[in-house]
C-alpha cells in the first residue's frame, strides 16, 4: 500500500468527488485507497455491476457520476500481457479507444463538468530507443500496433474543447508494483531463468503491424538489431506513480502529455540483476530471442515487454519541480519483492 499522507479533515458529505474508470487493476486499487487518504470520495465506473457505481453499458449513469465530480481519472483497458491475436489485437483498442470516447461525451454534456480529467497512456508511444532518450517535447513518436494504440488513445482524450476541464495523459513507463509486469519477471528468476533478454533473430510475423484507419509501420515484423541486453528498461514504483497524480492534482499548470518515469533508466541486464538480488537467486540464465519467443509463446504474452528499449525521461514533471522517490531498480525490487 501507499504510504502518502492522510487528510481526514472532510466529512463524507462535504469531500469533492473523483470518479476512477478501470480501477480494478493493480494501480486503480492502489488509486482508490490514496484518494481517500487525500481527501476525495471515490465512485468507480468498470465493466461489472457488482464492483463499479457505473458501466460501461450505462451512458446515463456514466453521466450522472461525472457531472459535479472534482476529479476524473481514467485507467480503463485491457492489458496487454496477452498474445496480440486478431481478437486481442481488437479488445486493447477498443477498451482504450471507446471507453475514453465515452468519457469526452460525459465530460462535454456536463452541466459543472470535472476540474480535472487525467487518462492513463503508456510511454510505449516513443520509438524503440539505443541512442537518446525521449522526453514530451522533443521525443519521436514510434510505429507498429502498440504506438497506433496509444496515438488514437491519446486523439480521443484530447479531442473537443472542454475550456473547463484540465487534461492531463500520463505517459506511463512500466510500473513496478504488484502487476503481472514485475511478478512475471519476478519468476523466470526465481527459477533461475533470470539472465538478460537479448535481441537477435525470428521468424517474420504480422502480430506487431499497425492498427486502426492511421495504421503506421510495417504490415510484417522482422525484429530490431541486436541489443545484448543493454535495451533500456523505463521503469516507476507504484508509490511515485501515486504521488505523480496528486503533484499533477495541485499543481494547474500542467497539461496535456506527462511522462510518469524514473529518470534513473536502467536496462534490461541491471533490471534482471537486481531481480535476482531481490529473490535471492545467483544464477540466471540469458534468453536470446529465439528461447523468449518460445517461452513467451507458452505463456501467452509477448516479448515486446522486455526487448523493446523504452529510453524516457520525464522532463515535464522535474520541471515542475517533482522528485522521484524510488529512483534505484535495486532498491526498488527488494522493497517490492520483499
């Protein structure tokens, strides 16, 4: 759980209400607890009746939620730890791309509409990176299915005028917590297959190709040059995410894109390194890609997770004078891991 600071000082009556789509992941329960450690009552917007205030299925009552809210904060999609088959391929964007469409309705139609809209995004947006890294303002967009995802994703949030709403998209680098990203590495090297993921050669694949009516790159995958391991590893704590969001929440002059990731960048031989500190496992053994994508195969997840070099700082948020925390992946994985 987080440890943010507590403000008790509002009744339930009188404490502003922010409203969480997608709050059944890792990182929306982790939300819901901080928020009503600051303050805010909670309302929740999900697929199922018996856990959200709200459905997707329900526009009338999506509406009802966010007309007087003081916050909106949107998480919803489906996660990518899965095979990117046709239908996979589809669910991601629609989970992302409708359930985001749905909300600039609500927030439009408002009578007082939130203060403060934040989405969720991904810093998966950027290109494959070795050679610099990438910030809002000067980072290059990349291609292929992932990118497509995010790129529409992020068209949605910020389309229409909502003089009255603050838009903020949380570029997310991959978060280190209790998610199926940390615990998944987490066991290959527990099991002593913790060794670094190195690039090199595969059979061609269509899996990755561009998607949507802006499709971009190439219709057939045929891999990155060799990376050794050394592909960068962009990287949060939960417990930074969290605090980025209320830094966000108190401070108006921040809009539009925000990179949410550790300026430390590590890479992918230091990240599985301080995995096997942290499990307390000496030996782990290196997967060149041909071995990945078999074991990736098996477990019906995809290599990008870990082969893509995701380089990304967050030049917006230190601008605006926030401090990262959790900035060592070697303490951070033992406090995770613990």
């Amino acid at each position: 759980m987080s440890t943010l600071p507590t403000d008790t000082s509002l009744t339930s009556a009188q404490a502003p209400i922010a409203v969480v789509a997608g709050a059944s992941g890792f990182i929306g329960g982790e939300l819901l607890d901080a928020l009503s450690a600051w303050g805010y009552a909670t309302r929740t917007i999900g697929r199922s009746p018996d856990s959200a205030d709200a459905t997707w299925d329900r526009p009338d009552r999506i509406a009802e939620l966010i007309d007087g809210a003081d916050l909106l904060i949107n998480l919803a999609g489906r996660s990518v730890g899965c095979r990117y088959t046709d239908a996979n391929r589809q669910v991601i964007w629609d989970s992302r791309v409708d359930t985001t469409r749905a909300l600039n309705t609500a927030v439009a139609a408002a009578s007082v509409p939130p203060r403060l809209w934040i989405n969720s995004s991904t810093a998966t947006i950027y290109r494959h990176s070795m050679d610099r890294p990438q910030t809002e303002d000067d980072g290059d967009i990349g291609e292929g299915f992932s990118v497509d995802i995010v790129k529409a994703w992020e068209k949605e949030f910020f389309a229409g005028g909502l003089p009255a709403t603050r838009r903020v998209a949380l570029r997310m680098a991959i978060v280190l917590g209790d998610g199926a990203a940390l615990n998944m590495l987490a066991t290959a090297a527990r099991f002593g297959a913790g060794g670094a993921q190195h690039e090199g050669r595969w059979f061609p694949h269509r899996r990755y190709r561009g998607i949507g009516p802006a499709a971009s790159g190439p219709t057939v995958w045929r891999g990155h040059p060799p990376t050794h391991g050394r592909q960068r590893f962009s990287w949060v704590h939960i417990d930074d995410v969290l605090r980025a969001v209320r830094f966000i929440d108190e401070h108006e002059e921040l809009s539009g894109p925000i990179n949410v990731s550790n300026p430390q960048v590590s890479d992918n031989r230091s990240l599985m390194k301080a995995l096997r500190k942290a499990v307390r496992m000496p030996v782990g053994i290196p997967a060149p890609r041909w071995l990945l994508e078999i074991g990736m195969t098996v477990l019906r997840q995809e290599s990008e997770l870990v082969l893509k070099s995701r380089w990304v700082l967050p030049e917006r948020l230190e601008a605006a004078g926030f401090d990262f925390r959790w900035t060592d992946i070697e303490a951070a994985t033992k406090h995770l891991l613990r």
